[in-house]
C-alpha cells in the first residue's frame, strides 16, 4: 500500500512500510506532484499541490482549526449526536471512509444525467469538504475529524460545478436553486442548515426560503463573500448572509486575524478559521485546502458545525438562541462593539456551550431577555453670567423645602397604607 501524510510539516510518502521523507516547503506544486507520481501516489494533503482522486491518502496531523476552536474542550459537552446539518452546496461524496454512515440519502436539484444525478455525487469536492469539517469521523492513520463529530449530513446539492461547461449547461450555482436548497433542506428536518454560498443578488425567493427555515427551527448558516471569488469586490451585503434570520460568517487567516481576502461590512455576525483547512477530500482521504487564502466557505462550515453541538446540548433552545450562544461569547477586543470585519469576532465553541443567559452580557441583544437601557438625566447647564438675585434665591431654596415637604407627607400616606395592608394580611 503506497500513502502520504504529513508529519511534523514534512511530506511522508510510506511504500510498503519504508518511508519517503519529502520537505513539502521546498516544493513547487508540480514538483511535488512529479515526485511522488514516481511512486505511484498522485493526491497530497500537502500546500498548493492539487489533490486527486485516485489515490486515498491521509494526514494524521489535526486540523490547526480544531485547535484554534479548542474542540477537545467542546466535546466534554457535546458533539452533535442526534443533529442534522444539511450541507447546500455541490453534493457530498459518501465513499469517503471519513463519512462511512454519516451522509443521509439526500437532495438533488441538479438535472443532469446518471451517474451524476445523486446526492452523493461530488464532482467538485467543495461541498465534500465542507461536510468532512462538521461531520468526520475518525479513520485510522488520520487526524482529520469534524468538530460536531457525531452529527449526520443531509446533501442538498444544488449545483454541479463553477467551471465554465456546467453554467453553461445552466448546473452552475444559481439563487433560485439556493433557495429551493435551503426550503428543501429544513422541510427535511435539518436542525443546522450550512450554505457556504453567496450572491450579491437581494431575492424575494432566498428571503422567503430563509424565513422558513426560520419558521420551521432551522438556523441557516451562510458565508459572508470572498473578495477572489466574484465579480463584485467591493463590500456590500451577501446573501442570504444578510438577512436578518441569517448567522453571516467571515473567516480570519491562520494568525485568527480578520483578511482582506473576505467581504467586510454590517451584514457579517462572527468570524471562525478559514485558512489551511485539512478535511476530507471527494473520496479520497483528506486534503490541505485553502493553502494561505482564507475561504470563508471554510469558515462557514465551522459554525455550522458549532451550531450543531449547541444545538445537541441545548435541543429545547431556537435557532436565534443557538446564534446569540455564538456571537456573545465570540472573542473579540471591544465587548460592545461589532465591526465589518469580523462581527461580534472569532466564535469559541466550549465558551457557547457554558454560556449562561440571564439578560446582563454586553454585546448583541439577547433574543429572550429585551435590554432596557437607562436613560442618563441630562445635566443642567449653570448661567454663569446672571447676577446673584437674593429674591430669587429665595424663592428657589422655598420651592424647594416646598416640595420636600409635600414628599414627605406623601410618603407618610403610603407607609401607613403599606403597614395597614400588612396587618391585614396576618389576620
């Protein structure tokens, strides 16, 4: 059996129990790929190097993220046992041994021809990906795992491809089949609805599906844009992140800082990791992705999988609960304050799940408990260039012994009612 995997940052290629030991930083893409090609391995969970999927490889490295997420932490609490998370994106690839008995049967709103037409059929290993960070389970010789670990996947796949052939063909993502994705998928019971997708365009048909999923206990989870991948680079709102009902996800690079690579704006709620993303790839093993690039597809994928321990531990809970779990205890420098680059900031899973709510946390509103805020007595302003008028004076030191008074004798009224209700009583 011939394999690759990753071992303290070097690439080892191990043929029939000899090991191979390649220093992954010093190769270029094709030279990496050249290399092991000699050796009969063509996939690598290795920077920049194109994985494929003939041959199965693992990395028993775990993934940097889990450890950014401090995921051991969370799992004393939860690991999403008995959560469905519906992944609306280009399919999920079943065979993949990390997701053995993780992926339900599925939708497909893709009109293509068989072996195309399923579900399971992942021809572009994004939505693969994606479902491998939520949901992996363990696999002997790898260290990928999702964070909700035991929750199950739902594929609503909704697309086939990006390239050029299939948006042509009219299989490349589109809002309208968003849409009907997101309404499929919480018509189906998905609890957590992940949808590392955006568009620019504001429709009455991805509002709609969105509100209900709401409607039905469903919380969308929805990335945020990426600068390099559309057509408008500027920041302005992406949908369905930007809908109210929406938890809106940005990534931060491997620093957990916020990057220019993402769309910025009001519309983003909390940032998780999107960089160097190791998870499992069509099916063949696992693979490096996002080599120095935040996706926050990647992401996006992350918080759904955070959702879906919340929404394990706290099942009674609603999807807006289960959000503000997240964006109150985010990590972030200003406890009041959301920016347009990371929102209310990084989400901390194990701090979501230990998260008590009695209406006094600073940051977003809380959905349960309605914030009153105390009004400040605005001060008086002294004219310091009046004359001191004794008369005057007077007159405002008698009003006010006035006043004192007239409280004084109301307050004696009341006591006597109180203490005369309050005999009355013990009788």
């Amino acid at each position: 059996m011939t394999r690759l995997a990753l071992v303290g940052g070097l690439l080892v290629l191990q043929v029939a129990g000899a090991g191979l030991v390649v220093p992954g930083a010093a190769l270029a893409p094709q030279e990496a790929a050249r290399a092991v090609a000699e050796h009969g391995v063509s996939t690598l969970a290795l920077p920049g190097a194109a994985c494929t999927p003939e041959t199965t490889v693992y990395s028993p490295e775990v993934p940097v993220a889990l450890e950014q997420l401090n995921s051991t932490l969370a799992w004393t609490v939860a690991t999403g046992r008995g959560v469905t998370v519906a992944v609306v994106d280009s399919g999920v690839a079943a065979g993949n041994a990390h997701l053995a008995g993780v992926v339900l049967p599925g939708i497909s709103l893709i009109d293509v021809p068989e072996p195309d037409d399923a579900p399971t059929t992942d021809v572009m290993a994004h939505g693969t990906a994606v479902a491998g960070q939520i949901a992996a389970r363990p696999v002997a010789g790898s260290g990928v795992v999702g964070l909700a670990r035991d929750a199950v996947i739902l594929p609503v796949r909704v697309y086939l491809s990006t390239d050029e052939q299939a948006v042509e063909a009219g299989n490349g993502p589109r809002d309208d089949r968003m849409a009907a994705g997101i309404r499929a998928a919480a018509d189906a019971g998905a609890q957590i609805i992940n949808v590392s997708m955006s568009t620019t365009v504001d429709s009455t048909a991805l509002r709609r599906a969105v509100e209900h999923a709401a409607s039905l206990g469903s919380l969308v989870v929805a990335s945020a844009g990426n600068r390099n991948t559309t057509q408008d680079t500027q920041d302005s709102p992406r949908y369905p992140a930007a809908y109210p009902d929406v938890l809106a996800v940005t990534s931060v690079d491997s620093d957990g800082l916020a990057t220019q690579d993402a769309i910025h704006g009001p519309h983003i709620d909390v940032a998780a990791p999107g960089t160097d993303i190791l998870t499992t790839y069509l099916a063949a093993g696992d693979c490096l992705l996002g080599d120095g690039v935040p996706s926050t597809s990647y992401a996006t994928a992350y918080v759904s999988a955070a959702a879906a321990l919340l929404a394990e531990a706290y099942p009674t809970e609603s999807p807006a609960q289960w959000a503000y779990r997240l964006e109150v205890t985010a990590a972030r420098s200003t406890l009041d304050v959301k920016d347009a680059a990371t929102g209310w900031g990084t989400i901390r899973p194990s701090e979501a799940l230990a998260f008590v709510d009695d209406g006094t946390a600073r940051g977003p509103e809380s959905p349960v408990f309605v914030r009153h805020d105390r009004t400040v007595p605005t001060a008086q302003v002294l004219d310091l260039g009046r004359e001191d008028d004794p008369i005057v004076r007077t007159q405002g030191v008698a009003a006010w012994w006035a006043l004192a008074g007239a409280g004084a004798l109301l307050a004696t009224v009341l006591l006597g009612r109180l203490v005369g209700h309050a005999r009355t009583a013990r009788r």
